[in-house]
C-alpha cells in the first residue's frame, strides 16, 4: 500500500517536473496534458534505464551487497542516467510542442457560438452558391464548361448573370455591386455598366412592424413623436423603407425605417464578403494589385456604418455645415443648393427622421427642367457645380453618392440634396494634391497632372511611368477637343489608373465619382454644360479660399510652436550629452524604418549565437571526453572523463533544445 502511494507520488512529481523544465526551456506555455504522458513516460523508464546504465559500467547492481567507497558512485550515475531520461522526456515534449504547439482551450460558450456562426455561414455560402449556379455564373467559383455557363459566351451575357445572382443574393451583394458600380478604377465595361442597372426596390414591409420598429428605437409610442405617419410607403428598398409624416407642430417629414433583419443579414455577409477577398488577394495578382482585401474591408465597415442612422444623421449635418460656409462665401447663391434638416429627437440608430424635400428626382424631371428658361437652368448647373467642387477641395466633405436620384429639383426651381448613407472625407494634404490635378487636367498639363496622381495613388514599383504619363496626357488632350457625347475626364482617367493596375485609395476614388457623377447631373440640367471650361474659371477663387492669409497665419503660427517647443529641448538634450561624453556614458540607438529598437535586436540575437556556440562547444567537448575516456577509475569501468562528458552533454543538449524550439517559433 505504501509502495504504491510512494510511486504514484513519484509519478506526479516527475510529471510537473517534465513540465515545468520544458516550460523554462521553452520559455510559454506548454500543455499539461501532454506534459503529463510524457512525464509518467520519464517515471517508469527511469529505473529501466539505470539498471541499464549500472551494467554497462561494470558496478554491482541493486541486489548485491555495494563496496562503501561505491555508494556514492552508484547513486550518482543512477542520478545521471535519471537526468538523461528526464532531457530525452523534455526533448520529446519540445518535439511534440514545435510540431503541434499547444493552444488555449476556447471558452466553451465561445465555442458553441462559434459553430452556430459556421453552421450559418456555411449556410449562407451554400445558399449563394445555389444561386450562382443557377443562373449560370458558377464560373466564378469554379471551371467548367455546363450548358449552362456555356452559353455565357460573351462579356455581355455574363455581365447580366452576375447582376442577376447578385439581385437574388439579397441586401449586402446588392450594396456591394452598386458601391462596384462607381468604381471605374477597380471594374471594366460591360460589367460596369450592367452593375450600374441593380434594382433597389423591395417588398414592403407591413405597417405593423414598422411602426413596432419606430417605437422600439425611439423609447416612445408613435402618437407621442408624430402628429401622422402614412402608413403606405413613399419608397421602399433592400434595406430600409420610407413614409411621408408630420411632427407634432405640423411640420411635414420623410422617416427612414430600417428592415428589423437587415443588420443579422449584413453582418453575416459582411464576413463572407471579407473571407473571399482575404483568398482573392492571397490567390490572384489582381487582387494584390488592387489591394481587395482593403477595398472590400473599407465596403464592409461603410455597409455596417450605414445601418446606424445615427451617421447618416451626423453626414447630413456636416454637408449641411459645408452648405451654410459656402452661402456665407457668396450670399447671392443661398437656397440654391439645399440639404434637408434632421430631427434628433425623432431619430434614432435605426429610424431617420427628415425634412420633407418635395421635389423629383433629376432623373425624371425632363418635363419640369423643361418648364424653366435657358438662364434658370445654367445657373441651377453652374452652382451645383461650384458647389461639389468647393466641398471637395476647400472642405473635404461631400456627398460620396452624387447621382441625379439624389438631387431632387424642388418646385421652387432650386435643388435638394438626399440621402447622406455615404459620405466622403478627404484630409487637408490630399485636397491640396487634388486640387493640383484638377489645375492640370483643367489646363492640359500632363506632366503635372502625372505627378499629382502619383502622390494620391498607391502606385506599385513596377509602373510604366512613361506609359502612364502618355495615357494621362492622351486623355487631357482628347477631353479637351471633346465637343459632345456621353463620358467625362475623370471616368476616362480613372480608366486610365485601373489598366496601369493603380491602386486608388477609396476616399479619393469617391471623389473621382463625384466629379464623374456631378458632370452626368449637370448635362440633366444642361445638355452641352462644358464642365472642364465652366470649372477652370472657379479655381482662382477656390485656391485662394484653400491658402487664405488667415489660414497661412495659422499654420505659420503652429508651426512656429512646435518649432520653438523643439528649440526648448535643444540645452537640455546638449546638456545631456555633454554630460554623457564626461562620464564615458554615451550608447548609440539603433532604430529601423518603423521605429523599433534595433540595437536591442541586435542584442538578443548576439545572444543567442553565444548561447548555440556554447551548447555546441558543450556537446563536441562531451563527444570528445566520453570517447577518449581516461583519467581516474572512480569504479568499475567508470573514468572520470566519462562522467563529466555525460554531465557537460547533458547540459549541452538541454541549451539546443531551447535553440531549437526557438528556431521553430520564428517559423510559426
């Protein structure tokens, strides 16, 4: 009874010590599990392997009387040939740890909502699928050559087999091929175009649920926030439906009701969206040209964002304070170009409640455009024009999806902008660069032009840039002889950026589209409006708005602090180093690129080739002492070189598992 707590003892003893020491070798964490196994392993091959030891070394074995003068011997070679079994445990653990390293069990509730998540996803992928394939687009996923996709001969045919898979595939492929339909730089024709035809509409929702979903999400009964909602829709799409009301003053207001499963639906999408960019960019050079992976991330975040109403309310207010700097500017042009007021308090993250902008659309306004004279019309282009621009280049904040459905022409004659869910930003020093290639392109200039844009793009190191510069100027130059006819100089340069494989960054290609999208709403208004001739007279006025005297004071002022803040730091710092070269105290900083202390890498890696070269050094002298043997008898066959080789290898061998295990690491 006693032997075998005695053993069990011994086996838990030897099973935290493998542990433990591979864990101090190692340097993380290592299962104890594993540990464990291979710890009972060390236990009971321990006494196999001194009896083992003891025969070889000519010494009697545990069942004869031992000489005195050999006690000691005894048990220090059983301890030796222990400690080897013990670093071949360890060893053995190292092994299995490199291979299979050990990993943190998951949190079970995370586990179990981690597979609900898959089963959906898989699902959801599997639904998609489905639908690919039945419209004859599994191309896309795989090769293959069915009747089916056999017929889509032609660029054209499997233009509208995509737009129709991306139709029934529901909200966030809808989003994500009408977001693709504005990116000249990312997708070709006929693609393009077909893209450009997904439809918007959907069934509406039953007045029940909207009215659930309005109470809901502004914390009130309906009858305490609006005086009447019309329960009919005024418009409905994939994600969110509109009704005419009145607040309770009697104001009249349009509120936005966002579908109750339209966020489930986008998140999941949104994952499945991101995983096949991930493969596309890791598989394809087109996708790495293009850096997908980042196009469809900054899609997925803006997709996400535009279900919280309650950014689209803020986007609103932002173009609305660009509006009111830009009237103050000229006085003469205020109530032109307006956006409509947001109510805060009846809205919400998933309901928007706006002014009523009653207008149509400039897509289906032909007749009442028709009903203004000449001079009404050009001045309704020339201000939305001066408008866009100025927000853009002066501002840095504009309507990211300027299409003639978002400007409404009011019955007053005036024109309304709607629908704020994307809106683009552009810092300072880009609006400047952009600023400079619209000088250029404006004046012809294609070498100017061609240096503008290579400081917007993200161009790779292999760009043609000769070729480039020809391309740029060939547009400039046919732009400018351009007389009539359908296109625009920024849809033709951002061709020309995508056949060079020029990455745009998504901010800038938004602008690019507005400039593109402004120019298709100023030919609504005016047939033959000659945008680059009408602009180039603006920019005078726009510069001097962009580096005005106060601005430049400003700047001068800022940095004039900073510089004087660093001219502060000059004695103290020379003071410091004075001070070090007189105590002998001076030491030199390395840093990479990114920052990183250099020198303290160097240091690391300095130490551990001493510390290979030792172990090394250990495990050749031990080589070498063990089959030189000589030197004193302590006993039997026993010579004292023989057992401080056993003894310096053993130390030798434990230092290159360590090497070894970090070697491994590096790699992983």
């Amino acid at each position: 009874m006693i032997a075998s707590i005695l053993i069990s003892i011994s086996a838990i003893v030897s099973a935290v010590l493998v542990g433990f020491v591979a864990r101090r070798i190692l340097g993380t964490a290592v299962g104890w599990p594993r540990s464990i196994v291979v710890g009972l392993l060390v236990f009971f091959l321990g006494v196999p392997s001194a009896e083992w030891t003891l025969r070889q070394t000519g010494l009697p074995e545990g069942t004869t009387v031992i000489p005195a003068q050999d006690v000691w011997l005894w048990i220090g070679l059983i301890a030796l040939s222990l400690a080897w079994v013990f670093a071949l445990g360890v060893a053995t653990l190292v092994a299995i740890e490199a291979i299979f390293p050990t990993r943190p069990l998951p949190n079970p509730v995370d586990l179990v909502r981690a597979a609900l998540r898959q089963r959906k996803r898989t699902r959801r992928y599997l639904e998609i699928l489905t639908i690919a394939s039945r419209h004859g687009v599994g191309w896309l996923f795989h090769g293959g050559g069915s009747r089916v996709e056999a017929e889509l001969s032609t660029s054209e045919e499997r233009a509208k087999a995509i737009v129709a898979t991306i139709n029934d595939a529901g909200v966030s492929f809808v989003k994500l091929g009408q977001v693709l339909s504005t990116r000249r730089d990312l997708i070709p024709e006929p693609y393009l175009s077909a893209l450009a035809s997904l439809q918007t509409s959907a069934t509406t929702l039953p007045w029940d649920t909207v009215r659930a979903v309005i109470e809901d999400d502004l914390g009130a009964s309906i009858d305490e926030v609006y005086a009447d909602v019309d329960p009919v829709p005024l418009a409905a799409a994939s994600v969110a439906q509109v009704h005419r009301a009145h607040l309770l003053d009697g104001t009249p207001v349009v509120v936005k009701v966002q579908r109750p499963a339209a966020r489930a639906q986008v998140e999941a999408d949104a994952d499945i969206i991101g995983r096949l960019a991930h493969r596309a960019e890791a598989r394809t050079r087109v996708g790495r040209d293009l850096r997908i992976e980042s196009v469809a991330r900054g899609f997925t975040a803006t997709l996400v964002e535009e279900l919280n109403y309650r950014i689209e309310a803020r986007n609103t207010r932002m173009i609305h304070s660009t509006l009111d700097l830009i009237d103050r500017a000229e006085p003469e042009r205020r109530g032109v170009v307006t956006v409509p007021e947001v109510f805060a308090a009846a809205s919400g993250q998933r309901v928007l409640t706006m002014e009523l902008v009653d207008g149509v659309a400039l897509s289906d306004s032909a007749d009442h455009l028709a009903a203004l004279d000449a001079e009404q019309r050009d001045r309704l282009a020339q201000v939305l024009m001066s408008t866009v621009i100025e927000q853009i280049l002066v501002y840095g904040v504009f309507h990211a999806d300027l299409h003639p459905g978002n400007v409404l022409l009011k019955e007053d004659g005036t024109l309304g902008l709607i629908d704020f869910g994307a809106v683009g930003i552009i810092e300072r020093s880009r609006r400047q660069h952009m600023t400079a290639l619209l000088l250029a392109a404006l004046s012809e200039n294609d070498v100017a032009a061609t240096d503008a844009l290579l400081l917007i793009v993200d161009a790779p190191a292999d760009v043609d840039l000769e070729a480039f510069r020809h391309d740029v100027g060939i547009v400039l130059t046919t732009e400018h002889l351009r007389t009539g006819g359908q296109g625009s100089i920024f849809t033709r340069m951002v061709d020309v950026i995508r056949q060079h494989r020029i990455a745009l960054p998504g901010e800038l290609a938004s602008a690019f589209r507005s400039f593109a999208t402004l120019e298709g709403c100023l030919r609504v208004i005016v047939d033959d409006f000659d945008m680059v001739g009408r602009a180039l007279p603006l920019m005078p006025t726009l510069l001097r708005r962009t580096v005005s005297l106060k601005r430049m004071a400003t700047d001068l002022q800022a940095q004039s602090v900073i510089t004087m803040a660093r001219l502060e730091n000059i004695p103290r710092r020379l003071d410091a180093l004075l001070t070090g070269v007189e105590k002998g105290s001076i030491g030199i900083t390395l840093r990479s690129d990114d920052g990183d202390d250099v020198s303290g890498i160097l240091g690391r890696v300095t130490a551990e080739v001493a510390s290979t070269l030792v172990s090394i050094a250990a495990v050749v002298i031990a080589v070498v002492l063990i089959l030189a043997g000589g030197g004193p008898v302590l006993g039997g066959d026993v010579t004292l070189f023989a057992v401080l080789g056993a003894v310096v290898g053993l130390f030798g061998f434990l230092g290159l598992l360590r090497i070894v295990r970090r070697t491994f690491g590096r790699k992983d």
